[in-house]
C-alpha cells in the first residue's frame, strides 16, 4: 500500500527587500519548522516538504522531500517581485509532484502552501490568479502571509481565505511565528492522519503577532516598486561580485521652534540598513530590468562599504548608472562597464540621481 503524504510547499519572496535580517531569520525558522515536526510522530510520518523561491523569477531550490531527509536550504536573493511568475511555478510543481487521487487508489492529502511576500507583485498576477482559481484553490491549503502588512492584500485575498500579517517587528517575532507555522503542519498532520482532509487546521494567532486579513481591502501603496525601502545592486571592484544595498525610508522632522511647522516641514529621506554580499545567482532569479525610477543621492543617509572586500565606499556611481566600491577619490574602473574615470564627492546640496531596484 502507497503511503499517502501531506505535502507542505514553502513559497518564499525573496526580494531584495527581503535582504537582511528578514531572510536570514526565515532560513533558520526553516530549519526550525523541521527540527519541530521530526519530534512529531504524525509529522514525521505523512508530511513532506518543499521550498519554492521567488523574486523576479521563480525556482525551486527543494524538491518535495521526507522530513528525514529534508536539509533546510539557502535562500538566495532576487531583484523584483514577480508574484504571478511564483504561483505559476508552484502550480506546475503540484502538477509535477502531487499524486491525485484515482478510482484506484489513494492519492496525496491535500496539500498545504504558506506564501511568504513582504512585498506588492511587480508583474502581472491576473493569469496565474485566474489558473489558481479555476484549478487549484478548491484543493490546496494556502495559506497567504503579509510580512510587515507590505504585502497587496487585494491579490492575497483573491487567491484565499487565510491571509494575515505577520508584525514582524513584534518582540521574538520570527521564533513565535515560525513555532505557529509548525504547529499548524502538525495540526493538520493529525487530522489527516486520522482521515480528514479538509480545510488547513491553523494553531490559534497570538494576539499582537499574527491578524487576520478580513477584507479584500487591501494596502496597495506601491506601484512597481517598493517605496518603504531604497534598493540597489552594486559590484565589488576587485572581486566582480554583487552586492546589494538596501535603505528603509523613514519619514524626518526638520528641527523649528514652531511645532505646527515643523509637522509641515517633513523630509522624506532613507537610512542605510544592510548592505549583503550576493551570489551571482541573483541576476539569474531577477527580471533583467530596472525599476526606471531613482532616488536622489541627497535623500540617501549612510554609506555603506563594500561587504565583499572592505572598500570604504560602496555607493560610487559610473557615468553608466551602475553602482560599485571604491576606497577614494580618484581613478577607477567600473567592474559593470569596464571604463575608467575620475571619481570624487559631491558637494552639500548637489546631489544626483542614482537608478533604484525593485525591491
């Protein structure tokens, strides 16, 4: 007799301004989640689980695979955030990898999907929505995750019932939510084990960490791009490698004596956050284009050096657009176009234009 598996697909945004703490603390809760369920005889007997990544392209980086087996994996890093492009990829991979049920046999519970996106979709979503709809929602668990509340909820509710936010900045914030995500695998792994397959058991939300998304009002604040943060690509001079700096916009107060001014005379300006070494397979998860927007060199506060090889300043920009690491002033080449120039600062007040990511 063919044992019957609870597949559990994660499908990850993996955008650049996931960059940081947020994908580094998903990885690990990954590797949590399995740790958990290995315990859990239910688990460790019917789920099975896969990883599926997406940015401006979509993979997948594990195939369906037994707890016992399973290795949580790296999650590597993308630009843009193609939404409509990771359903149709997961999609394709339950068509792949789930066993339908048969007049002859038994196939493969009902899967479950937690879709992870911080994010508003950079491409269009209305085909792989309308696939989603037509063939999948009546026999798949989705489970949809707005990290932060950046995500467009709108599209979310569209695609499920089970939408909430995940508040990240909540104390023990990602341990919490993950010990929620393996306590509903394991709720469900008990239920059909028991021989129900019916709509995903999720744990109890704890308050202040997980709410749930009752309408399909949904917060669409961006269009294309994500303005909570600044994104860009550059490349260490030395060693050709990409890096990808990221800044969170905040919004500051210009000091006057006269409160009521000073709330008019707001400035909108971005932090520096991170700035992370990529692989060279970010430009293979990217959508090849940029975002055609920039910011200003003025509204961009902190410098960053380069994560790669040290170099003091990692926000040079050649006459190409493109970004790199220098030590200082003077000649260098850029490692994208390959041309020298003389490179120097900017004076107060004279800033310029710098192309951004997708975020």
């Amino acid at each position: 007799m063919t044992m019957r598996r609870l597949p559990v697909f994660f499908l990850v945004d993996v955008s650049e301004s996931m960059v940081g703490e947020s994908l580094y603390k998903l990885e690990e809760g990954i590797g949590a989640v399995v740790s958990t369920l290995r315990k859990d005889p239910y688990a460790l007997e019917t789920a099975f689980l896969s990883v599926i990544v997406f940015a401006g392209k979509a993979r997948t980086v594990t195939q369906l695979t037994e707890l016992v087996a399973f290795y949580p994996p790296e999650l590597p890093v993308g630009g843009g955030t193609a939404l409509g492009a990771g359903l149709t990829h997961l999609m394709d991979e339950i068509d792949r990898m789930a066993v339908t049920t048969t007049p002859d046999r038994k196939g493969d519970w009902r899967p479950i999907v937690f879709l992870l996106t911080d994010g508003n979709p950079t491409d269009n979503v209305a085909k792989a929505v309308d696939r989603w709809n037509r063939s999948y929602r009546n026999r798949v668990n989705l489970v949809a995750v707005s990290i932060g509340g950046g995500a467009d909820h709108a599209v979310l509710k569209r695609l499920t019932d089970e939408v909430v936010v995940f508040n990240d900045s909540a104390p023990d914030a990602f341990a919490r939510f993950i010990k929620w995500i393996s306590m509903s695998i394991q709720s469900q792994s008990r239920s059909v084990s028991s021989g129900q397959d019916g709509k995903v058991s999720l744990a109890k939300a704890e308050p202040g960490l997980l709410a749930p998304v009752e309408s399909s009002e949904g917060l669409t604040p961006f269009a294309g791009v994500d303005d909570r943060y600044a994104v860009f690509v550059g490349k260490c001079a030395k060693t050709k490698l990409p890096y990808v700096v990221k800044y969170e916009r905040h919004m500051g107060r210009i000091e006057t004596t006269d409160p009521v001014l000073s709330q008019l005379l707001k400035t909108r300006r971005y932090t520096l956050n991170t700035a992370m070494p990529v692989k060279s397979s970010y430009f293979d998860l990217s959508e090849g284009v940029g975002s055609g927007q920039s910011v200003s060199s003025e509204d961009l506060v902190g410098q960053p050096n380069c994560p790669h090889c040290g170099a003091q300043f990692g926000m040079a920009v050649c006459e190409c657009g493109r970004i790199h690491c220098v030590e200082g002033g003077g000649e260098q080449t850029c490692p994208w176009c390959g041309k020298t120039g003389q490179y120097g600062t900017s004076e107060a007040g004279e800033g310029f234009d710098i192309g951004r990511g997708r975020g």
